[in-house]
C-alpha cells in the first residue's frame, strides 16, 4: 500500500488535503491523525471493516476497545448515553485530553468496543483532529497510531516508522504537545473512575465531582483482566525493545550509585541535564529535575531513541504514583512489564 504524507504548513493546500483525509476515512481508509496527546490511527467508528483495518495494521488483539473521536463534545449524544455528569465533565475538560466511557448506542459497532457494550467517547484539542473529523462526518475511533505494544508515536516520523506502507495516509501537524494519551475514566452512579492516568488528574476531575476513584489496574498491572475496560489496561505496554529497568529510589544519589553499581556497556539512563555527568553509561536526556509535564512530553520519544541507539537496557527511577506524576507511572510500570528494582 502506497502511504500518502501530507505535512500541515498553514497554506490553501491544507484544506484539500484535510478533505482528503475525510474521504479516506469515510471510505473505511485508516488515516495517522495528530492529536495534543499523542497521534493516533484513525478509522470510521461506523465500520466494522474499518475498526478490523486498525486491528491489523497495529497487530492489535481485537478485545482492546478503541477510543471514539468526535468533532464537538455534545456529538456524544449521537454515540453514547451520556448523563449531567458528563456535561459537566465536558463543560470543564473538552475538547482536551479528556476520554469518558459510556454505555453505547447501536450505532457503534461491537467491533469498536471490544465486544463490550460501552464505548469510549473523546473530543481533541487539536484543531487539525477536529477538522479531519468534519470532514470525514463520522466518529473516529483511533488508538494509538504505533505497532501493538511498542511507545506511542508523538510526532509523524514515529508513525511513519511505524505504519508507513500499512495505512492510507499521515497527517504531519508537528509534535504532540503531552505527549501522553488522555485520561480514560468511567462514569456511573455519580462516580468517576479513572481506568488510565492522563494529563486531567484525579485533583481536577475532583473538582467537577467529590467521588473519584482510581482503578486498581493503574498502579497494579497484574490485576488487569484478559478483557481490558479501556485502552492501555494491557499487562505489558509502550515497551522499546530495550529492557526497560524502574528503579525505586529514595533518593537520585540513591539512583546514580545504582545504575553506576549495575549497568554496562550497551545500557542507558533517563536523568535530566543536570545530573547528565553523573553517569556512567548513556544519558537520554528528559528535561528538569523532577519536572513530570516534561517527562510525559518526552517520555515515548526517549523510548523510541533507545532502541535507535540500540540500547540493551534502560534504567529509570521510578515515579511517585500520585498527582501529576501518576501518569508518567502508569505508562513505566507497564514498559517494565511490571518489575520495579529496589535501589
């Protein structure tokens, strides 16, 4: 399959190409759309051919549901039963990093869902995601636009290492500003559980609503089901090739005589530009100390440059699994298939 790349630049073009694009998808193509979180593989959510496209361009298990994009929160309505909490939540966090599981109507096929009879609902920031979804005039459901398993793409060269030949067309609209996929929560009696950590934390959604929970799953990849309620509940997940190696510190003293104590020639370290020097072995450099927003925006792509460089193992210091760190947590814990090292 020959893959159309098109880059936005802000000329008339755009609007031809975007049309294109919506064509494409109305048609049951696949189409690589830039999103604030991270790019994702979009197909019409009305097609179960379309939906079995993503599942096999990504190599994907078929009982993983898939995200529904559309154009304006209220289109919700058209694809789920949404509730007061919802618009509250939308009022609040849309269009934003923000996903919200409902029960589905008809019209999104099973196929889309994971078999389940509820449906994942998200409205993007990004403009370019927005206008593709008008122009196609259907939801997108949209993963993660990477092969199964592997980090998440936040930039179009990820995609077309990953995807190039596979799909119909790539849509470059620069770097994903997060850099991690959204907040996947469930909403039911006047409960808000979050199923996947994002960039809206559980300190925001509690000021929309006082009962906000975090699944089990987030923290604890071995009780995660075979038949996964959202996207990114999978055991083992955003994993490079390299050994990913989550090293529990007390301190980054602590960390440095570890990764200093343990690894080899071949091996790798996440550290920020200030402890870069003390390391012996490679530094992927992630930004300031501590600083999780930089983390997350950098986090897939470091992954990606590790298996460029060829990197046999990775050693990270683990995360707080809390506030805005959780996220970032969340993501490494399933990188490292759940193995955390005691410095």
């Amino acid at each position: 399959m020959e893959t159309i790349i098109y880059k936005i630049c802000g000329g008339e073009r755009d609007r031809e190409m975007l049309e294109l694009s919506g064509k494409i998808l109305r048609d049951g193509g696949l189409v690589a759309i830039p999103t604030e979180t991270v790019y994702g593989l979009g197909a019409s959510a009305l097609s179960v051919s379309a939906a079995e496209k993503i599942y096999a361009a990504k190599g994907r298990p078929s009982d993983n549901p898939l995200i529904v994009h559309v154009a304006e929160p209220c289109d919700a309505e058209l694809f789920a039963y949404t509730t007061p909490l919802y618009y509250r939540l939308a009022e609040r966090f849309m269009p934003g990093p923000l996903t919200v599981i409902m029960p589905k109507r008809d019209v999104i096929p099973e196929a889309v869902t994971g078999g389940l009879d509820t449906v994942a609902i998200r409205c993007p920031f990004h403009s370019v995601a927005r206008d593709i979804i008008r122009c196609a005039g259907v939801p997108v459901a949209a993963p993660s636009a990477n092969r199964s398993g592997s980090p998440s793409p936040t930039s179009a060269a990820h995609v077309i290492a990953d995807m190039l030949g596979r799909i119909d067309m790539i849509v470059d609209g620069g770097d994903s500003e997060i850099g991690v996929e959204s907040t996947v929560i469930s909403i039911a009696d006047g409960i808000i559980t979050i199923l996947r950590p994002g960039a809206v934390t559980e300190e925001m959604l509690s000021e929309v609503c006082d009962r906000v929970v975090i699944d089990k799953a987030v923290t604890d990849p071995e009780s995660v089901g075979a038949k996964p309620a959202s996207p990114g509940m999978k055991y083992k997940h955003y994993a490079p090739a390299a050994e990913v190696i989550l090293v529990e510190a007390d301190s980054v003293d602590d960390f440095v005589r570890y990764v200093n104590s343990n690894a080899s020639d071949g091996d790798g370290v996440f550290a920020s530009m200030a402890e870069m020097n003390d390391f012996n072995v490679r530094v992927l450099i992630t930004g300031e100390v501590g600083s999780a927003a930089e983390l997350n925006h950098s986090l897939f792509s470091l992954l990606r440059e590790a298996d460029d460089l060829k990197l046999r193992r990775v050693y990270i210091r683990k995360p707080p699994a809390w506030g805005e760190h959780l996220a970032l947590f969340n993501r490494l814990i399933r990188a490292a298939a759940g193995k955390i090292e005691k410095a």
